[in-house]
C-alpha cells in the first residue's frame, strides 16, 4: 500500500465516524458501516488489572472496548466517555483505544494500509482535529487522511451541497447550515435536548412511578415452573457506580424507543383530561409498567422543555436552554438573508434520536409556525431506520469513493512536510 500515490483514482480507505453514542466502521463505497460499537470504554484501575499487561506503553489502565467487554461484569471498571462536557474530544487515550479497537478487532485490517476518512464533530477546533491528525500519523501510521464534518457529510449523504442539517444524536441536537459543501461556522447552534436526556427522563418516569430500574446483570430469571420466571438478584458488590449506571441507561433507552411518541401537537400540563391509550412495557426482570401521557411528554422535551422538564423527578436544564425548533431558527437566522430561503426548503433530518414516531412532522410543524411569513418549510429524512441513524457514515463512503476526491487526502508526506495545521486548509 505504502506504493500508492494519493491523488490517483484508486484508493483504500476506511470511513470512521465516533459519534458520542456509537462508533460506526467500514470500507469506503459500502452502503452502511460493517462494525457499530458502543463509543463508551470500560477503564481498570492498574490494581484491577490483575497483574496482567496494561498496554504497550505502559499506560496506567488497562481498556475495554466494546459490546461484549461492556456487557460482562467486571469488578471495580469504569465506564467512560473520550468525549469532554463540551462533547468534544476529552481522553485522547480513550479515543485512541476506539479507533483501535474499530480497525484492528471489529474490521480486521492493518491502518498503515488504508487512508482514513474521520468524521468530526461540526463544532470541533481547531486544536482537537490537529490532535485527531497527529493520532492518525503519530499512532496508526496511516498513509493518508481526510477530516470532514459531520453534517456536510449528512449532507452529501442527501445528495445535497447546500442545506440546513438537524442532526439529533446522544448527548446533543446540532443544527448547521452548509453552503456548498462547507459548514458555516457561525451558523452552528447546539441544544442539550437530545437521546440521553430522554434516557434519563425513561428512567425518572420508571423510578418515581414504578419500580426503580435494574441493570440486567443484577439479576438472573429462573425458570421455576413451565412458564413461570422467578427474579433471583446477583451480588453486585464491587461493580463500579458507572457501569451500573451505563447498564441502567440500556434499559431505559429501550423502554424510550419502545414507548416514547411525538404528539401531533402541543401538549398542555393539564391534559391529563385528556386520556391517551395505555401501553405496556416490560421490563427485563419481568415486571410491567403502564405507560399513557408518560410518553409523549418524554418527547415533548425537545418542544417544551421548560415547561416538561417538572414532569421528572430529578431531571435538570439550564434556564435558557432552547427548545430544538428555536435553536434550528438560529441557525438560519445566522446565515445572510440570501441564504435562508434555501436553508428552510432544505431542511434534512438525520440522528437516532430523530427515529421517535412523529418527530419529522411535528419539528416541520413548528419550524413553519416559527419561520418569516412566506418561508416554505421542507424537511426530509430518510425513511430507512439505518439511513437516518447512520447519515454521517454513509455521506463520508460517499465522498471518499468519488473519483474526483482522491486528490484531496491529506498523505503522510504532506504531514511530515507542513505539520498537522496543514489540516485547516486541507480540511476547510
């Protein structure tokens, strides 16, 4: 591989997108990613590590990564994010352990013989994505690199080059407007309204009204009778509060995707008047829970979040946190007035939080009651599950697949020449 001039038309490459829920991994002009992992790491004290190797470099932890190392029960591991409060990258030790983990364990391939195409945050900086390069070359010896943004990737996952991304993913729902195949940066507007608030807000409604949630290693069904299950809790005694928590979420982010509804309309307090039907959920241990209004005010925060938020116990938002139609109208109204005709009649939605029945309808809805008058809202999604959930991915296989792309990769020479800023020109 390493004969290979970047800048020709064939290429090796590899499209990674670390999103703060998922990674997603594979090759370049494939239709969806080969390996989706959990982001998530699990981290062992040096004294949890048994005695074993930590690492080549004699790191002080030794990592996990993945769903069965998530999955199983370990003594006294950790369980965190490489993403920072500001949902940029935090641990580089940890980010380094992903990408790893993605290439070497789920794909199977040696990096030193693949460019790499990188999704990045689209309000990353400039500092983080020198980092991310210096990861690439430094660590993984790649021979060449491309960083894009993940909604001009969204975008061009929609065939589209101008358009207005509404991208609900884990920890934040991002909205930007890209013009011509570059994001505006200005434009970039950020809303905590997203998939692990309504996670949290599933495991409020379950705590204050049911049964508080068990993480499914607390507990083991057994069979007692032809049909009947006896619950038989497990010692959970040196199990880290993070991994129990991480677990706890599991569980509540299926009762969220298995239950939460989009109202058609604005909910008011007081509607319960108003009877919606009654659903059942079970839990993992068996136990049922009974869910009607419960549902849709947990979607409902991305609408009213103020107003909900009350609605479960425990749950918190900054006083001047904007609903997700408020912080979409930011965005176009940061773009020059020649531009927002085609930011509203190009909306695309994309994220798995955008997966909750009605969503596209209802935030369509409520851009159009927002928007100037004579503004025509037009938002589209993709109808297939995976199209919307893996947007960013597909928009880079995409891209890195185009004949007339391959003379844009970053290569290693070029890095050993210029540095990592090189970067930002490379990578606008």
């Amino acid at each position: 591989m390493t004969s290979n001039v970047y800048g020709g038309d064939e290429v090796n490459a590899l499209v990674l997108d670390l999103g703060t829920c998922c990674c997603r991994a594979g090759y370049s002009g494939d239709d969806t990613p080969k390996a989706v992992f959990p982001t998530m790491v699990g981290v062992h004290s040096k004294a949890a590590a048994n005695g074993k190797n930590v690492d080549e470099a004699g790191a002080s932890r030794k990592l996990s990564v993945g769903y069965q190392a998530l999955s199983a029960k370990q003594l006294g591991m950790e369980v965190m994010s490489p993403f920072g409060p500001d949902d940029l990258y935090g641990d580089w030790e940890l980010v380094d352990a992903v990408y790893n983990h993605a290439l070497r364990d789920r794909l199977g391939v040696r990096p030193e013989e693949y460019a790499l195409m990188l999704a990045e945050p689209t309000h990353n900086s400039r500092a983080s994505r020198e980092r991310l390069v210096e990861l690439v070359f430094e660590t993984f010896q790649a021979p060449a690199l491309f960083v894009a943004k993940s909604a001009m990737l969204t975008a061009f996952a929609t065939a589209r080059q101008t358009a207005l991304v509404v991208d609900a993913g884990y920890r934040a729902t991002t909205a930007a407007a890209v013009q011509d195949g570059y994001v505006l940066r200005k434009s970039v507007t950020r809303t905590p309204l997203a998939g692990q608030l309504l996670n949290h807000a599933a495991q409020a409604v379950a705590d204050a009204k049911y049964t508080p949630l068990r993480p499914r290693c607390a507990f083991k069904r057994q069979e007692t009778k032809p049909g009947e299950f006896q619950v038989v809790p497990q010692d959970m005694g040196g199990v880290a509060n993070s991994f129990r928590m991480y677990h706890i979420e599991q569980v509540a982010s299926d009762m969220k995707e298995g239950v939460c509804r989009t109202s058609e309309t604005r909910l008011f307090e007081a509607e319960g008047a108003n009877p919606v039907p009654t659903v059942v959920y079970e839990l993992p241990d068996g136990q049922e829970l009974y869910l009607g209004q419960e549902r849709f005010r947990m979607a409902e925060l991305f609408f009213q979040p103020r107003v909900f938020i009350n609605h479960f116990p425990g749950l918190t938002l900054s006083p001047d946190v904007r609903s997700v139609p408020e912080s979409v109208i930011d965005t176009v109204s940061k773009c020059d007035v020649d531009l927002r005709k085609d930011m509203y009649s190009g909306a695309i939605l994309a994220g798995g939080s955008s997966l909750i029945p009605g969503f596209k309808e209802r935030l369509e809805k409520e851009l159009s009651e927002l928007s100037p008058p004579g503004a025509r809202v037009k938002m589209v999604a993709a109808a297939n599950q995976a199209e919307r959930r893996f947007s960013t991915w597909i928009g880079g296989s995409i891209l890195s697949s185009l004949g007339s792309f391959q003379q844009l990769w970053m290569s290693k020479k070029d890095y050993a020449e210029h540095g990592a800023p090189l970067i930002n020109r490379k990578c606008p």
